[in-house]
C-alpha cells in the first residue's frame, strides 16, 4: 500500500488505497476541518462527548502503513464511511464541502483506475502547487515510479511491510550518501515530512540509483526474505554511494548538502504530513 495526498482547502490529506477504497488518515481529517493543534486530543474529546462513537471505534478506525515524519508506521484511518461517522460529531462550517470533496476523490480515483495516468496527473499538480519548479517534478515522478518497483519487488520476496522495509530503506540511503536518513534531515533542518521532498536534484537522482540497483541485485541474486535483500540493499546502496564519490572527487563538490528544494520556493504551502 502506497500513501497518496490530497488537498482539502490547502490542506494536505495522506490516503491509503486498502480493500478496494481510500481510507483517509483520520488526524489530517480532524486538521482540515478544525485547525486543531492537537488532533489526536480532539479525537479523544469526540469519544468522550460522542458514547456511541467511541463504542464503535474498533469498526470506524483501522490501523493502516502510511508515511509519516518517522518513515512508513501504522496510524488510524477511516474509510469514507467512517469519516462521514466523525464528521457528525465535528461542530465545523467546513464540514458539507468536505462530504462534497470525499465524494470527489472516491470518484477521482475511479477514474485513476481506468487511467493510470490521471492519477500521475493530480500528484504533478500537487507538487506544483508546492511550488516544485517543473524539472525536479520529473525527476521526483520517476524517482517514485522506481521506489514502487522496489517494494513491489520487496513484497514478492517475503520482506514485511513496515519495519523490515525502513530499515532496508535505511541501508540503502546511509550507502548512497554516507549519513542515514535522520542525519539527512537533520542537515536539512527538517522536523516533520518526506525527506525526498527536500531532496536536491542531484541527491534524487542517487536516490534512484541506489534503489534501481537494489532491484536489479534483488532479481538476479533471487534474494529471498529479510536478510538476503539487506544484502542486496548494502550491495545497490553501494553502487551508487561509489557513483556519488567520484563525482565529489571530479566536481570538487559534495552531493548530499543544506539546501532545502522546497525551502527554495517561498510559495510553497504547508502541508500536513
């Protein structure tokens, strides 16, 4: 399962496709319609004030994988029928054009289905309204496309969504670029989102290799379950980590560094992650 975004009034909602349908994670949703600071403290508020939906949670709330500031983790989402049940126990006056907009994205992504390129479409849009110039756009499109053919792989090698795929994730990035990926945030000076989406260009582009190397290694080893594809993983991380070296010795310049690309825009909005 791979998370997608959605905007609602400038804000940012992750959604995973599970079971044939979009379920939305709930605090974006508590976010987009209240502005809370707390949402987790306002979900507890609504099942204090609301008995019957809090009797019912266990069916309304679903724990599901979905990108966070710490990488892929379980969090609670709903399915549309499920956000419909909260919202009636939210006092918004956003709360109709949100009923509107979900049922424009189940409708979207019928559409997606039967043309997989719409759904390309509404993720470059996205970018753009980040404020993306349009180059990075591509080369972060492809870079994604590349990361989906890695878990895809992943997954038909007994590799466990979640831990298992942060820390082969992991592996690769710290071979790639000599630093893991919460010490390139921390150069960065990021605190919360998808650290690819601050990416420079050039540090995409290794990204890439790292990861298409690994798939490639993954396919011809037959690597099987955890420990052969963290080999493969050291092993793609490699390639590109000795690519991304003698381009520094010949450049005279390192790869992995402080700029920021979406601090490089000052329209980008902010985005609930």
């Amino acid at each position: 399962m791979s998370t997608s975004l959605s905007i609602f009034q400038e804000k940012a909602i992750r959604k995973v496709w599970h079971k044939d349908e979009w379920w939305f994670v709930i605090t974006d949703v508590i976010f987009a319609l209240t502005d809370s600071i707390d949402p987790q403290g306002y979900i507890r508020d609504i099942r204090r004030r609301d008995a019957e939906i809090s009797k019912g949670w266990g069916q309304i709330a679903t724990p599901l994988f979905a990108d966070t500031a710490g990488g892929r983790q379980k969090v609670a989402c709903a399915n549309t029928e499920g956000i419909f049940r909260i919202i009636q126990s939210i006092p918004s006056p956003k709360a109709e054009p949100f009923k509107l907009w979900l049922a424009k994205v189940g409708y979207d992504r019928v559409k997606e289905i039967e043309n997989p390129e719409l759904g390309m479409e509404r993720t470059r849009e996205l970018y753009q309204m980040k404020g993306y110039p349009a180059d990075w756009i591509e080369i972060r499109m492809r870079g994604k496309e590349i990361r989906d053919s890695l878990t895809d792989e992943w997954k038909k090698r007994q590799v466990k969504e979640g831990r298992e795929y942060q820390i082969l994730t992991a592996e690769i990035a710290k071979a790639t670029f000599g630093v893991t990926p919460s010490q390139h945030k921390t150069l960065k000076k990021i605190r919360r989102g998808n650290l690819r989406d601050h990416m420079t260009s050039l540090e995409l582009i290794f990204s890439m290799l790292g990861e298409a190397s690994t798939t490639e290694i993954a396919r011809e080893k037959d690597a099987q379950g955890f420990a052969q594809n963290r080999s493969a993983a050291q092993k793609g991380g490699k390639i590109a980590g000795d690519a991304r070296k003698k381009l520094e010795l010949e450049s005279g310049k390192k790869v992995v560094s402080k700029r920021n690309a979406l601090r490089q825009s000052e329209k980008a909005p902010e985005l609930t992650e």
